[in-house]
C-alpha cells in the first residue's frame, strides 16, 4: 500500500549532569567544574525491516543509547558539549554497521559559580536563566561533522532605541507608528561553524557578547533591522563563523491608554503580552 | 560584511474564538458551533531593505496581520481550518504584491459539546483533552497550496500486545527483552494531501478513528512496526492521502523492582516517565 | 537565635501506573483496568534533632516513603485513589512512632478505554483531558482521616446564557455591561465527606455530573451566581459531602472591535486570552 | 440547602511594566528603572448577595480592579513592590466600604541591566533566571498591613559538604547512606515583617545573600539541617524579620550505576530527575 520513507530514531532528553573535582593546590582551594547537559540521540540507518516485518535484528536499543551517553561520558576528556556530542557521534557510527547518519543534540543549563563575599565559591552554584546554551552535530557516515552551536532563549529588552515607522498602511491597519516603544524578545541564534575553532568556548563567550553589545546600542527601525545588525556584528567578531540565524519573536510590551482615567501615560506603564506575537526570523551568511 | 540570506516573518499566537449560532427550529433548540483556533502567518518576499536600512516601505505589520485573521474571520464561510487558513493564505498574497510565499498554520482545540442527561447540551462545551487537530498551509505566488493536516498531542497507551525482544545487544546493552510490556506514546501525525478532499473533517475523522483502532488491534514488535502498520492503515482507507509522518516519542512505563521488599511483580507495577524518552519518526508514503 | 516552628517533610511527584489483569470469561475478553497516580506524602512529628543538630536517627527518608507507594500498590485491593491514600497514611502511622500526622494526596489521570468500532477497546486508553481527579486525605494519631476529594482543571465553556450587569460603576470603570457574554472557566473544585460514603467512584460520578449539567442549564448572573447554584446542585445530590469549595478563574473571550474594519460583531468573534484573569472562589457548607 | 461560607475574589495574572525615565546629566548618560510585575488582588466582603440572587451591586468588576492597577501606578511614588502592593490595598479599602479584607500579591521577574564592556548598559535588560522576588500584603479594615516577602524559585546546588547516614532502615529501605552527595534544590522562601524596613529592597538583598552565603558554606547533614541554619543565619542578620518559611524541594542527582560497563563512577556522573523529588518544609521564628 505505502513504502516507507524518511525515518529516523534515537533518545531523547538524556540528562546528564558531570561533576570533575580538581585537587586543591597551594593556597586555592579545591574547585569543581560542573554542568549540566540534556541529550539527545538520533540515528538514520537500514532500519526499513523493523518497521516492515517487526525485526530488531539491527535495532540498537534507545535504552543502549541512553548507556552510551553515561558511559562515554565517564572517561571523556570532552569539557565542551561540541566536543561531546562529536565523540557520542562517532563512537555511534563506528560501532554500528547499519548506520549511514548520526546526530546528537546538547543543550546545557545556565549554571553559574554562586558569589560568596564577591568571589565565586568553588563548589556551589545558582541557575541564573532560562537560557540554554545548544548544540547540533551531524555526520554522515564518510562525510564530516556539521557543528550548529546556539543559544536558546535569551530574554532582552530594551527600553528606549527602538523605532517602528514607515510600514505599509492598509484598511485593516490600527498600528500607530512610534518612534519610541519597547523592544522585547525572547531569542533564539544559531550559527554554522565553517572550521573547529581553537577554543568552543572562547567563540560562544563572543558571540553571546556581541549579540547583547549590539543589541544594547542599536538604534533599531525594526526587529527586522537589528537581526541584520546583530548578525553583522557575529560574523565580523567571528571568522570561523560562516552563517547565523536569528529567530527574534516580539514579546510585546504595549502601552497602557490612561486617557479614560484622565492621565496621560508618557511611555511609562506598559501591559507585557505573551500572545500574538510577532514572529521575525533571518540568515545572514558571509 | 555578510549577506540576508532565508528570512521570514510574520505573527504568531492568534487566538480566536468563533461562534456561530444556528437559531431555533421546529423542535430544536438553538445550537452554537464554537471553534477556538490559534494562528500563525508567516510571509517570504521582497523584504530586504527592511533589514539592511530599516526601510520598512515594504512590511505589512505583525499587527495588520493579527487584524486580519479577526476581519476575514467574521465574513468567512470556511469551516474548517484547512479552509480558513487557504483563505487567510490567498488573502495575504492578492494584497501584497511584494510577498512571494505565505505559509499559514492553525491549531485547533479539542473542544465537545457537554454530555447533559445522555445528550450533547448545544451551547455548553468541555475541554476533552490536549490533543490539537492542526493544519499548515503554504502557497508560492503562481503556485498551489501545499495542504498538510495533522494531530498534535493524541496521548495513547496499550497495556498489553506489545514485545520488543531481537535487538543488538553489545557491551553497553542492560535492557531486558520483554514480551509483554506497555506501549504509551504522545503521537504526533501530519499528513499530506494529494489533493483537496470533499469534506475535511470526515478525513480527519478517519485517519484519526484508523490511528486509534489500529493502534488498540495492533500486535506491536516495536513502535517502529506499529508506525508503519498505523500507517499502512490510513493510507488504504484514505485515497486523498498522498504521505503521512508519525513522531511516536516513547512514554516509557518501568516496571519496578519489588524483590528488595520480598515481593513478585507481575507485570502489574509501574513507574511512568517522562525522561529519557525514546524517539521514533517516520513517513510512509503512497 | 531562632526556634524550629511548623515544619513537615515528605516525597512528592511519586508517578504509580497499575494494571490489574482480570481473565477473559465465556465471551468477555480480558479486561485490564489501569490506573494513574501521582502521590505525595508529607509527615509531620517528632523530628526536630534533624533540624538543630543534623541527627537523622528519627528520619523515615523520603527514598523509603517512595518505595512505600510500590510495595503498598502491589498487595492493595484499593481500587480508588480515596481508599490507597487512606492505606498509605495507616501504613506511616503505624509503622512510625515519632509521626504525630501525615497527609497523602493522590491525583489521578483522565484515561480512557479507547472506541473501536463504537465498543471500549478493553487494553487501549487514550488520555481525554487535562482534569486531573484530586484526593487529600490527612489524620492525626488518634483521630479520624479527613477526606477531600475534587477534580482539578475541569474547562468548560458558556456561549450564551451568561449576563453581566448592575455591578459598581466608579471613575476607573471601563467594561461595559453585557446581557449575552462567553463564560469560560478552568475550574477546580474540592469537597469535604462527612462520612465515607458506599462507592467513592460512584459519588464522584455524581459530583461531576451535577456540576456540568447545572453549568450549562444556569442562567448566570455572574460566576459567582454560577458557583453558588453549583454548589447547591452538589450538596442537595450528594448527602455525605458537608461542604464543596469552587474556584472558577475566568477564561476571559473578548469581543473583537472589528469597527475600525467597517465590519459589526454580532457575539461573533473573540480572542480568548489567558491573562489578566478573574478570580472567583467560595465554599458552600450544608 | 447550603450557605455560602468564605469566599473571595478578585483579578490575577495583571502583568504591569513600569519605566522611570531618568534624566541624563552632567557626564551621566539617561538610565532608565523598569520593572515587571505580576499583580494579584483579591477581595473578602458583604458579596452574599451577588452569589445567592446574583445581585450585582456590591461588585467591584475585576476589570476596573486592573484599571486600577494602571491607573495607580502611573502616579505612584512606590519603587518597591511592597510599597505599591500596600498603596493599592489601601485604595481598594478607602473606595469600597463593602470591602472587609484584602489582599495583594506582586512577582518580579529578575531583569537586569546588560553588561556591555563591563559596565551595566543604561537602558537595556536581559532576564537572568526564573527567580521570581514575591510579596504578598494582607490588610483587614482597621488592622494593620501584614506583609509576607519572599523568593520563589531560587535554584542552587552543592557538589560537596552534603551528607545523608543515620537514618532509619527497615524492610523498605534501600537508600544507601552517603557523606558525599550533591545536594540541590528549587528554593521558595517566605520571610515575615515584623515591622516596616528602612528599605525594603536592601533587606530582601540581605536576605538572599544570607541564604546563599549559608547554603555555599554550610556542611549539610539534611536537607532539615541546611534550612534550620539558614533561617538561623537570617534571622540573626535581619533584625527586621519575625519568621522565615522555606521549601527545598531535592532535585535529586543520582550517580549512575556504571558498574555493567567495567567502569567505576568515583562521583562523577550524576543523572538529574524531576521526579519523585523530596520536600522538606519548615518555618524558623524568632
């Protein structure tokens, strides 16, 4: 009746969490390095008589690949989760025949040395943010890894520097044009590595650095016009970077009309909406 | 420095609700047809110089957009979201020449009239579950509409008639093979249409009455053979399909361990959870 | 410096699925029943050294309390949530001299036998809903349980039959008065058993059933108008509650001005929106 | 059949973004204060009416209690939540003599301003964790206001100098004891005034860095023994402060089992769970 088509599998959400305890030395006391990673898993492979016939004879359990990610994980030297998802990767490819793709995706949590009297205490930590910073790795069985890092939800606002003028007015048009409004998203920013950087974490710690320099001094006509601008900003800070995409929906912050009240409302209260959202999203390759 | 490559934009997060009320005849009483959709629109076209020189002489605002799902809902006479989101689609694309692709999603919430003394009440409705029927439409200017319709979020589970045993076993493996255990799952389906069917929603209640019993009848090896029987399934008794793609995530069900406590357990004791879950994805086509 | 003053302890988000497998007979299939639970239990008692000086030699650690849940499920013959509770809270008592009470609530999910060919498939559930059934039962050494069952998150909606007028106009009223509005409501609701009552499904069927079809049939003047005739409809159906606690956050669905579009609204189109919410809560006592 | 015993109402979820504009002067750029609050308001009174005949005329709307959220904060002086939680609690009373009783709870959410080239960035923000600063104000008419602040959502963890021995075994026990375990946790926290501050936010900045000082440096033997000498440690800095109440909810990290694989885990991977989590609850008085 059908064939089968397209098809993947793997485990997903995979948590991970790797505590490594340097020894105290001379007068520094001891520090542990902590992070926490969500994993997941997926493979593309000669899978087709699984689905047709119901034989696993080439299934390597979700169950197994959630092991590999405990037991790698323990004798890796990986301290980025680049590294890690390449080396999940290739210990998938290489010990299994069948497979003719892998992926691995990472996501891990924002958590942060915890300030004790100003410094930061060795061995405690706060989660500070939702935000996530991501990772996609692909590899086709051959071919080489395609490394998308990310973040994912970095929540920034800026209260003034903001324009939206000059758009299309039409009979079911009821936007008043601004020159001043807030501008407020939830973003989302991947970038494509042409090369392996030097240090992963160095060219992250940059990127998220010139997104938020950028961000905080432009003179923004547009979400539209910021995306173009932060993503100028990457690529020129970042020559291992070769295209960055930037998913920046409004989470709009409309102003109050105080007017029934007999006040005026000099771009002061504002009512945060969490839906419709405006929904801008861009590419900007070199 | 780097060029605008793919972009797009648009607004997501409509929320509408729709009532149409059908009046009183004979010996009926007055009943309301009730629908709440949640709408995105998104826009491909000449949008360039927005980006690089905050010219927005070309954007239609988020803001008209959301308006316009409000002002053509009120005159439409589509009813169902399939037909909805084509007239949003052409709508957008008849008004602005400068727009070159429109893709149009709606989700839509399982909403049922209440059951009051055995019969539906015609103005009272309950929330029956977190299952979203959904549609995403697309059309390139001079094109047709690409019509993709699906479930989102249809949560199942069988307690028996399900094995999963013959899998690789290698250095790494500690799963035990079972031929008896429970299959729970939060399907995703979508499907596409060859062609544009005389009722919608009696397709939608096939695929999904053919999802649900194949499901209840299947004898499962894996989730991978119940994807491509479920599949198998709905193609033969829905020509109008040209492809259907099924995310079966495992909601995996452990059976405990009560030896430490003297007891047996017989397959009837089980720790449901959410992580780590296993990920299969497929498509079958005609 | 400071005292130890209230404190209590427990393990929560406890997830239990069972399945009880009863045998196929004469021309019945085999029917399996399935339940899923959600435990939580809290302790109160003797354990202040724990607090003060780090001494756990009074500490039942909540890891136990978990395995507690198990073990008890296995050997139970409680086939309501109301009834294992009550198990689970004896069992702590009993079993443990320095608790002085203890508190066991219980949340079960909305599965459902699944419809093939318009009969309950007897091992296929699918999950119908967000409601969740609630049971709080707490006792003192001593003294007698105290139960309270409810339903949590029961959404339900009015399109007609809900007015709302007369209500206080001062200088900071914007809402207009309405004779015909949507009344929408995620409800959560909780009473109090005067005595255990012969079949607790069986009461709980009959509260559900009272509260959606005095919902629909009610003319409301207003949610709390609503809440007191439902409350009302429950006690009089339901002679061992003393007591039912509603609370109905209001689901706001807003007329859309389509004026500015030249277009009327005839209580047609609305946006449901999550946010700012009304809040209505009371108790209604036999 | 019934009466109507307590009962309350009023409007959740107002979500209100204020900006102070500052001036710029001398060599000082213009910064700009913004906050997001999350405002609560519910009122106790002579409703009776309203539920029992649906008589209106004593009903504030929950729409002009949001207007009235707007409406004040436009003029008000008050920089803290405290502050403007009291103002709109005494408005609501002096403008409502069928009012007895109210009460209003605001949630912050934890914007900060940017770091760009080390220093904080005037007029943009980004949202640094899902700590929530809380407050909730109770007023009866002719009482004196009753304040309750807090933090909710304080997520920190400890990967040493956390213990857990000595507790009861019995014939369900199969937790082994451990002196080196991490220890983490999604803190809510609730402090009592026992008179109004000097300044309210350098006492809830007090406040947090007491709790996460204490947590850094304590060596836990319980999660009991870490909040009683937190509370302690508070208490003692605070004199402002009557009574704290905290929740620690364990976020369990489990070391994972590596022995099947011939490897050790000299603890080092842990797998973080969401459930079952342990709670432990307990108030420290003066």
């Amino acid at each position: 009746m059908g064939h089968l088509a397209e098809n993947r599998y793997g485990k997903s959400r995979v948590r991970l969490m790797k505590v490594v305890r340097h020894a105290a030395h001379d007068k520094m006391p001891a520090v542990h390095e902590m992070k926490e990673w969500n994993v997941r898993l997926l493979l593309q492979g000669d899978f087709g008589s699984c689905f047709t016939t119901g034989d696993n004879s080439k299934i390597l359990p979700t169950d197994t690949m959630k092991n590999t990610v405990y037991s790698l994980a323990r004798d890796s030297k990986a301290n980025t989760s680049e590294q890690f998802a390449m080396e999940l990767g290739q210990y998938l490819l290489d010990n299994n025949a069948q497979v003719s793709s892998v992926s691995v995706d990472i996501e891990e949590k924002k958590w942060e040395h915890v300030l004790v009297d100003g410094m930061p205490h060795p061995t405690t930590y706060s989660l500070n943010g939702t935000e996530l910073q991501t990772v996609a790795v692909e590899k086709n069985r051959g071919g080489e890894f395609q490394i998308i890092s990310g973040i994912d939800g970095l929540v920034v606002l800026k209260t003034t520097d903001s324009e939206f003028t000059g758009y299309i007015k039409d009979k079911l048009t009821t936007l008043p044009e601004t020159t001043d409004r807030i501008f407020a998203t939830r973003a989302t920013i991947v970038w494509g590595l042409a090369r392996q950087p030097a240090e992963f974490t160095a060219l992250r710690t940059t990127v998220r650095d010139r997104v938020l320099t950028t961000f905080a001094n432009h003179h923004s006509l547009s979400v539209q016009h910021t995306i173009h601008d932060v993503g100028e900003a990457v690529l020129k800070a970042v020559p291992d970077i070769s295209w960055i995409k930037m998913t920046m929906p409004n989470l709009h912050c409309l102003p109050v009309n105080l007017a029934p009240f007999g006040q005026d409302n000099p771009n002061m209260i504002f009512v945060p909406t969490d839906e419709p959202s405006g929904y801008i999203e861009a590419t900007i390759r070199r």
